[in-house]
C-alpha cells in the first residue's frame, strides 16, 4: 500500500487506536485520512470515537453526526452515535436515532437489545429488553450473551428463581457479557443465592467462580474488567481488602482520565465492591461523582438493581435519588 494514500493513513490509524491506545498518533492519521477523503464516514467515526474517550463530548457528538450524515444507513455508525448519546444521557435523541437504524436494518439484534438496554436506564422500563431477550431461542447463543441478558433483566425484576433456571440451562462455563469479561455461570449463580440468602448454596459456586476468575486473569492480566469482575466475587466471599485492591487495580488499568466512555463502568464497580464490603462513605463518594459525569449509570438503575441493596437504607441512598433524580 502507497504511504501518502489516505486509505494507508485510515488503516494505521486504527493500528494505533485498537493496538497501541496511542491517540494522539491515530487521531493525527485520522485526519491527514479524512482530509484525504472527505465523504469516507469511517474518518469521521474513528476521529470521534477516539474524542469520546478523551472527554471531548461535543466534538465526538458532531464528528459522529458528521459520519452517520455520510452514511445514513450504515448501523454500526448509528449504533457508536446511540452510545455515546446513551452515556452523556440524552436518551430521547439515542431513541431517535435507535428507532432509525432499526427501521434501516429491521434484523439487528444488537439495535433492538440496545433500545431494551436503554429503556432501563432510562426508565427502569425492563419489557422491552425482556421482549428482546425472550424471543431469541437459547439454542442461538453458544457464547451465552442472550442467557446473560435474560438472567440480568430476571434479577433485576427481583425474579431469582426464573433466573436460576435460565443460567441452568446454558451448558457453557462462562458468558459473553457487555464487557471484556466473560462471566463465570457460577457467579451469577452463587450472587443469586446470596440475593435469596442462600449462603450454604453460594458458597461452593462462588469459590468455583473464583477459581475461573484467576484463569481469565491469567489470560489477560492488563484487562480492567477481568480485575473488577475478580473483585467482585472476591467481595461475595468476604475477602474484603483483596476485593478492594482488585478494584483500583481495575481503575488503575483504565481511569476515566484515559478512557472517559469505558474508565466510568471501572469506577462503578470499585464502588459496588465498597457497597458489598460495608466501605459506604467511599461507595456513596463515587456514586455521586458517577452521577457527575457521563456514564451508564441512572436514577432508574440505582432503584432497580440489586446490586445496591446494601445502600439503600442509608440516608445518602434517597439524597442521591432526589439529586440526580427528574425535577418535580
């Protein structure tokens, strides 16, 4: 490939984006590519998909409208557009533009599980995900990303032994998940049977759990998700201070000064380890500076989910919900 032709400077930009999470090089490629060619939307997806990262939200926001311009009907586009609108909470703008690309593209599953996905945030709204999620056949999900929803939506709904039975019936020993992490079943199972306050039978599937947890690491070990997910099923098993130390190695791994779209979810998970470990004040700290920025967390998520319930009768727990919440 010719070094001055913009499609070279294109595919090294995205060397240096996904390879080196080098982005002042890909975005310096990026645009001698977008100079290059004017009408090529993947410039411009790429130049505002490195901006969200960086903290630059209205310059992300315009280069990203920019590309979906160019490329109306192209539902990856779109899809980047939803999410980056989805974390800086400007849902009736992402339902907009989700209702166009599934009009563009009526099959997708991943726009219509992203429309369920955003009406709990939005609205604590869990029947259009469970819609989604009930009418895909489990049969079409070897890598587990349908049971993992459909057991999620479950435990949000409160309905642990539905969610039991879903997580039964998948035969594989981890799922695919929103994150880089794949889940171990048994997590999902021992943190079910916490939330009934079955100890006896959560025990032996979260130190399973454990044990599939210290594999994945060792796979990856610079992944974030892989250390906040560890810390997580260490915090179910008591192990207070290396749960804690799992968590701000997670956040440390990706902080929301490198990463503005995904160092939010490593900051909300040390906070839900300092929520299971009794650690309330530093818990309640990051929740209201999660709140602050753009991420996925939500006044309606912070109601459902279970995985608060150790907050909720704490005085600070309303507070939040009536600072964060839809003005009267």
């Amino acid at each position: 490939m010719q070094p001055d032709l913009p499609e070279g400077h294109l595919a090294l930009g995205f060397s240096y984006y996904y390879g080196d999470r080098d982005y002042e090089r890909a975005l310096a490629e990026f645009d001698i590519a977008r100079r290059g060619l004017p009408n090529e939307s993947q410039a411009y997806l790429a130049i505002g998909a490195i901006q969200r990262r960086q903290g630059k939200w209205a310059e992300s926001n315009a280069n990203l409208e920019k590309a979906a311009t160019l490329d109306p009907k192209n539902t990856n586009v779109l899809g980047q557009l939803c999410f980056s609108y989805i974390a800086q909470r400007n849902f009736e703008t992402a339902d907009n533009l989700l209702d166009r690309s599934i009009a563009a593209a009526p099959q997708a599953f991943q726009l219509r599980a992203l429309k369920g996905f955003m009406a709990v945030l939005w609205k604590g709204d869990l029947g259009a995900a469970e819609k989604v999620f009930s009418s895909t056949p489990t049969e079409n999900d070897p890598e587990g990303l349908i049971t993992w929803g459909r057991a999620w939506i479950l435990t949000l709904e409160r309905k642990f032994p539905e969610a039991l039975q879903v997580l039964e019936r998948f035969r594989g020993e981890t799922m695919f998940t929103t994150t880089t992490a794949p889940a171990p079943k048994a997590f999902l199972q021992g943190l079910i049977h916490l939330l009934q306050g079955d100890k006896t039978k959560a025990q032996p599937e979260l130190e399973h759990a454990r044990l599939i947890s210290e594999k994945l690491l060792r796979e990856a070990p610079e992944d974030s998700a892989r250390h906040a997910q560890h810390g997580l099923i260490l915090a179910t098993l008591g192990q207070k201070q290396e749960a804690i130390a799992e968590g701000k190695r997670a956040v440390e791994l990706l902080p929301e000064s490198r990463d503005a779209l995904d160092g939010p979810q490593a900051t909300a998970n040390l906070a839900q380890i300092y929520a299971w470990t009794g650690e309330f004040d530093e818990a309640f700290r990051l929740l209201d500076h999660l709140f602050a920025v753009p991420s996925n967390l939500t006044v309606p998520m912070l109601k459902l989910d279970p995985a608060w319930d150790p907050l909720r009768q704490d005085p600070r727990f309303q507070a939040l919900i009536d600072k964060y919440g839809p003005k009267r």
